[in-house]
C-alpha cells in the first residue's frame, strides 16, 4: 500500500501505477511525545501513521514546512516502512519546474527499486480523466457531498452518491480556502451553523484537480509544471495567492494551528473573507459552529444598508471568556 501526506505528490505517478493508494487522513485525535505539543496536528498524524506502516509499504512525504521536513527525517530513521522525502521549490518560475521535474523522477526511481513499476503516460490519462469527473461534479455538489468527492478523487477513484445538493440550495453558501484542516468536521459545523461549503479551495478539496495535465514530450516536465503553474500555491511559496469564489456569500481561509507559513492579514483580503485557525484534527465543533454562525450574521449584516434618511446602524460586540465577559 503507498500512502502519501501532500497534493503536491504528483497523482500522475501513482495513478500510472497498480498499486493501491491513500491519502492519509485521520479523524481522531493524535497524540506524539516525541515531536512535543507546538507542532501542527497534521505533521502529528503522519508521524503516528508512518510509526505503524510495515516494510510492505510505501509513506510518500513531502518537505513542505519545517515540521513535515522533521518528521520525515524521523520517520526514515524509525519507521519499517519505505520513505520517500520528495523535495519541494520555495518558487514557481522555469528553474523550479525543472527542480521539481527532477524530484518525480527520483520518486519514479524510489518506487521502481520497491518493486512498483510505473507508466507516467498512462498515469497522465487516468488522472486527466479523472480532474474532468471532478470538475463535472463538482458545480453540483455542496456539503458533504463535495468533500466525498474530492476524498475519493484524491485516492484515485470517482465518487459515486446521489447529490443532497438541491434539498440545502436555501443555506448560506460558503467557500473554503487556506491549509489543510478536518473537512469533515468543517462539513458538520457549518451546517450546524445554518450553512453549507459549496466551494473548497484547500489541498484536501479541488486544488490538486483544477487543471489538467499538459501533453508534452516530456511527461515528468509537464507533471511539474502542472503541479507549479496551474493551481493555487501552497503558503509557502513566496507569490502565495488564493482563489476566491464570486458566488458565495463569504470565504473562510483556514490556518492551521502552529503552522508559520500562515497569517491572518493579507492586504487583498476583501471584507467576506475571514481567517480562523484550527487545529487538526478539529476537537471542538461546537465552538467552531458558534463562531462560523457569527461570521456568516456579520456578512449578512455588512450587506444591509439603511434605508431612510438619517438611519444609523448600530453594533455591538461581547466578548464573553472563561473568567470574564467583555461589551463594546
């Protein structure tokens, strides 16, 4: 079995193989002593995951930030399992795209010497195939319905499910964008909160599946350059950027706890994008609801405008703690 931790693992590769592939995700708190408690939870679960691997799989980690550059360290060190680090560009221009060429190459050869071969050109039909399965499917999908099908994509299979879509069309419509967070129980808070995702812009959502790949001469350019040019960057990069959805009411950009390539000011945030926090996996959903609900009134609010002469609008704001409560 290959598990893999990052969008940024070219899908292609795996694809173009016959070996059975995960996205590794997990939905229940993780705790690792040895990374100590400051350290993001998702660079927790891969550690714990690739801590219970055999020497009969594959653990495909990228270096994306200093904690998962650490844990992959650990893990080649400890883990039975056979790791692959595969080195990411800090930019996106032509020397990274060869850079990164480069890298899915050695990972190409990383699993060929595991006893896995791999066709890259077929890999490249099956995942373009696949990117028009989630793009036709995706404009009609909201809710949980959408995170399924960008789980099953996201391990290399279309999704199968009759759309609840129509039945929540009433509900506040959402877009999410920004690190990796628990989807799930996004999905769960948000509708708690009397909305819906419709639009999810993240690394576990349609990032990975917004552009086909090119058919070039040389297949491991065109992986490269697909995964660089053509969708939403990663905050590390240094021309980070996000992509916002005109059609909803709001966007929510998610920063994931201790993680330092994420901030909470950027100059062309308009006033329906907001920025939370959260840690991975989400452990408190009904504070997370009480703050969704609270975000998507003030939009609802900031769109009103007063309708008689000399109307003023008044707002007030309580900022209620565990040993006192505040009012503005």
């Amino acid at each position: 079995m290959i598990y893999y931790t990052c969008s940024y693992l070219p899908l292609e590769v795996l694809m173009g193989s016959d070996i059975a592939f995960q996205r590794l995700m997990t939905s229940s708190p993780t705790l690792s002593h040895e990374l100590g408690c400051n350290l993001c939870g998702y660079a927790k679960t891969v550690y714990q995951k690739g801590m219970e691997l055999d020497s009969n799989d594959c653990l495909l980690i990228v270096d994306s930030c200093d904690a998962m550059r650490r844990v992959g360290d650990l893990l080649d060190e400890l883990s039975l399992a056979n790791v692959f680090i595969l080195r990411l560009p800090w930019k996106r221009d032509r020397e990274a795209v060869r850079f990164l060429a480069a890298e899915i190459q050695r990972l190409v050869y990383f699993l060929e010497s595991s006893g896995i071969s791999t066709d890259l050109r077929e890999g490249i039909r099956r995942f373009n195939e696949l990117v028009d399965f989630v793009q036709a499917n995706e404009k009609r999908s909201a809710a949980e319905d959408l995170t399924d099908l960008y789980f099953q994509a996201l391990n290399g299979m279309q999704a199968t499910y009759t759309s609840k879509y129509g039945a929540t069309a009433g509900k506040s419509r959402l877009a999410i964008t920004g690190g990796i967070t628990d989807i799930g129980a996004l999905d769960a808070a948000v509708e708690k909160a009397g909305g819906m995702i419709v639009a999810n812009d993240t690394c576990l959502g349609g990032r990975p599946f917004s552009e086909k790949t090119q058919e070039k001469p040389d297949p491991l350019h065109a992986v490269a350059e697909r995964l660089l040019k053509w969708r939403s960057p990663c905050a590390r990069f240094s021309e980070g950027e996000f992509r916002s959805n005109g059609k909803v009411d709001a966007t929510v950009f998610v920063a994931p706890k201790f993680c330092d390539f994420y901030d909470f000011v950027r100059p062309n945030d308009g006033k329906s994008v907001y920025r939370i926090e959260l840690d991975y996996p989400i452990n408190s959903q009904g504070q997370l609801s009480t703050r969704i609900g609270a975000l998507m009134e003030k939009n609802s609010v900031r769109s009103v405008s007063p309708s008689k002469e000399g109307m003023k609008m008044l707002f007030a704001g309580v900022d209620s703690g565990s040993t006192t409560t505040n009012g503005v």
